[in-house]
C-alpha cells in the first residue's frame, strides 16, 4: 500500500481517508480468509495506524511500515524528463531488494533488515505477528523462475545509461521541490510556487 499519509491517518484517492481502526478492521477481516497477511505501506507516519493497536491484530498479520509514527517518508529518484519523483526510499529499497534475491530463500526478516539499512532517512517499523519473520518472501509474492523476461527490470532501468541520481526529499516536501525544478526551467510557474510554498508553510504551522 502506498499514499500519503498523517498521525493516524492513510489516505486513498478520491479524498478516500482511512483511520488506524478503519484499516485494522478490515486487515482483521481480510486476515480471516488467509493463513498469513503480510502488509507493507508507504506513507509519512504509518507507523501511527498500527503502533498502539498490535494487541488488538490478528494473530496472522505482519506489517513493515515505512516510517515511524512520529516520521515522514521521503521521495526518491527525481527525473527531469517527467519532472516528478519515481518511488519513495522505502518502497524502491523493496523492490530492488527483491530483484536480486532469490525470494524462495530470502525471510521476511532478511527483507526487514535490508530496507531498513537502504532506508536511511526514515524509521523502518514491524508490527503484528513478529514469528512470521522467519517466514519465505515467496510465501507471499509468489515466485518467478525468470523475473527478468517477464517486462521492465526496475533495477536495470535506474542503472541504465541515462543513470537517474537518488535525490532523496520529505514526501510533504516532495511537490515543491517539483515546482521549484519547474520554476528553474520556465518562470511562469512562479505565482503557482509562491502559492504552494505559502500554504505549506501555513500547513507547517498548524502541525
């Protein structure tokens, strides 16, 4: 799962906004069709939807947040091409990590540990049934005898010739640093910027 996220809340498109209990009732009933649930999320403070409810988690759930309760998560890999950011810090140390291991191999707490070493601007958090570490990756995203014929390989496309440089920022900062790199190749965009950096200052404030 991966949006933007407050203390104690997640939330979805279509102004779509889940509470922790919102989200802990459902992965309690989703959990009670499957023997084991593993849940990783990307957002600023997700570590808040689950941090005082373990007690209240099925038995059969394991969940890696990207940050902290307290913490944002961080944007990486700007590209000037699209103008945007291609992953987050958290998210992207996934993927890459499951690209060169052997997932029938690797544990849930390999996977832990190596995201948490890779993710150095934010906190990495587990929550829930911590005995399902020592479980296979492939438990839960399957297996692949040869991943790379399969489409895109997301490790060789930010290795690429065109290599793309891991700028790494807060996501709350992440659209206007987008707009200040907007701004340095065309000046119209400056009432837009002014505008933005405005209401995030305010926003700063309130929280």
């Amino acid at each position: 799962m991966t949006g933007h996220g407050s203390v104690d809340f997640f939330y979805l498109p279509d102004d779509t906004i889940l509470s922790g209990h919102i989200l802990v009732t459902h992965l309690n009933q989703l959990a009670t069709r499957c023997k084991s649930v593993l849940v990783i999320i990307e957002s600023c403070n997700s570590g808040s939807l689950f941090q005082d409810r373990e007690n209240i988690l099925r038995h059969n759930i394991l969940i890696l947040t990207s940050a902290d309760p307290r913490s944002p998560s961080f944007a990486c890999y700007w590209t000037s091409d699209l103008m945007a950011y291609l992953g987050d810090e958290f998210s992207t140390a996934v993927f890459e990590n499951l690209e060169k291991v052997d997932v029938r191999r690797e544990t849930l707490s390999d996977l832990y540990l190596v995201t948490r070493i890779e993710t150095q601007m934010s906190h990495v958090c587990v929550y829930g049934r911590k005995s399902q570490l020592k479980n296979a990756v492939s438990e839960y995203v399957g297996y692949i005898e040869d991943p790379y014929k399969t489409g895109v390989n997301f490790m060789n496309f930010l290795s690429s010739n065109t290599m793309i440089p891991k700028t790494v920022v807060a996501a709350p900062d992440a659209q206007i640093f987008g707009f200040y790199q907007l701004l340095l190749k065309d000046k119209k965009y400056t009432d837009q910027y002014n505008e933005l950096f405005q209401t995030h200052k305010k926003l700063e404030q309130v929280f």
